[in-house]
C-alpha cells in the first residue's frame, strides 16, 4: 500500500482518485467497507455505516474511525462529528474526496513529486560534479559534521557518536514529526555538545 505524508498532495491526490493509501500518522484509507471500527462514531453514524456497509467503496480512516466514506454511486458521505485536533486536521483533507482525480490536485501531487526527484538527484550528483561541500546539498548528519568542524578540532569530540545516532534515525525512517527525530536533529545535538563543552571549559 501506498505511504504518504499526512498532508501531502499525493495524500489529497490519493483522496480524489479514492485509492487506498496509508501514512506516517493515524490517517489511512481502505477499499470497502471497514471491519472492526472504533467506538468515537456517534451512534447515528454508526448506524448508517453499518447500512451502508453493502454499498461502501472506499472509507477514510481517522485511527480507527470512519471519517469518511464512498458509495458505489459515487456519492462522498462525510459525518459532521468533532474530534481531537488531530483527527480534525485529517478531516480538512476530505474536501479532497469530491476533487476531480485528474484536476488541480493531481498536478500539485505531480509538482509535489518532481520536487521530490530533483531534490535526491541534486544530493547524489552534487558532489561527484565537483561542488564544493558547502554547497553541496548535505544530510543533517553531514551538516552537524561540518558545523562541529568549523568550532573547531576540540568541538569533534563525540561527534561520530553523534553522526552514528542520527544515521541511526534516519535509517529507520522515523517521521520527521516525531519526537525522536526531534532529539537527534542537527539544532538539538549542536546545542547539547555547546553544553558540554561549556562544562568542561568550566
């Protein structure tokens, strides 16, 4: 199945041309009707889900409640229920259901992509034409690396520790929302071995 960014355009793309995908977060979309679902449907939208249950093409998926759903008639049923702020910001995105798959959703997912592309291209290629390292387009590893270089050799200390856990991280494709990505990124550690440093000067 298809992982996307929660509030991407391929997510909204992925809405319009009502195809199941998952993502990073609580937000996912199924084909058909859905079983078992969560308990914070009201009950009347419960009930009409169940209903519909026959007729369901395509439901949305807010952790484990149905946020959304699509009848083999092509009509978009979406409950006016609300929830935490978070499941609320998943439901900004179902404006997407009623979206033409080939409009203007599909050409910012398109963009979106192409982006994506040029920016992993420009990594690769960046030093093998011959860019100088500052500008190269560079990891947070590689940039925590030439920041604790320009402060200096006694700065190095534990920084390949440090390289180490971040590579860590990002091997493991933590999302980059997440609060373990937050503890490893190049600000964080930067300021932590600054501490230090600071202490061991004292």
């Amino acid at each position: 199945m298809k992982k996307f960014a929660t509030h991407s355009w391929a997510t909204r793309e992925a809405l319009a041309r009502h195809e199941p995908f998952d993502t990073y977060g609580a937000f996912r979309a199924v084909d058909g009707y859905h079983l078992p679902f969560g308990n914070r449907l009201p009950p009347r939208w419960r009930d009409q889900y169940i209903e519909d249950a026959a007729e369901v093409m395509f439901t949305v998926l807010s952790y484990r409640t149905p946020i959304a759903w699509v009848l083999r008639c092509g009509a978009v049923v979406i409950p006016n229920v609300k929830y935490s702020r978070t499941t609320s910001g998943h439901q900004a995105l179902l404006y997407a259901l009623r979206e033409s798959a080939e409009g203007p959703l599909a050409i910012a997912a398109q963009e979106e992509r192409q982006e994506a592309r040029e920016r992993a291209t420009q990594r690769r290629q960046a030093p093998a034409r011959g860019i100088p390292p500052d500008l190269a387009v560079a990891t947070p590893a590689e940039e925590l690396t030439r920041s604790l270089m320009r402060d200096g050799a006694g700065a190095l200390d534990g920084a390949s520790d440090i390289v180490a856990r971040i590579d860590d991280v990002l091997s493991r494709r933590v999302p980059v929302n997440s609060g373990e990505a937050a503890i490893y990124s190049p600000q964080y550690l930067e300021r932590k071995q600054y501490s230090r440093d600071r202490q061991d000067a004292a």
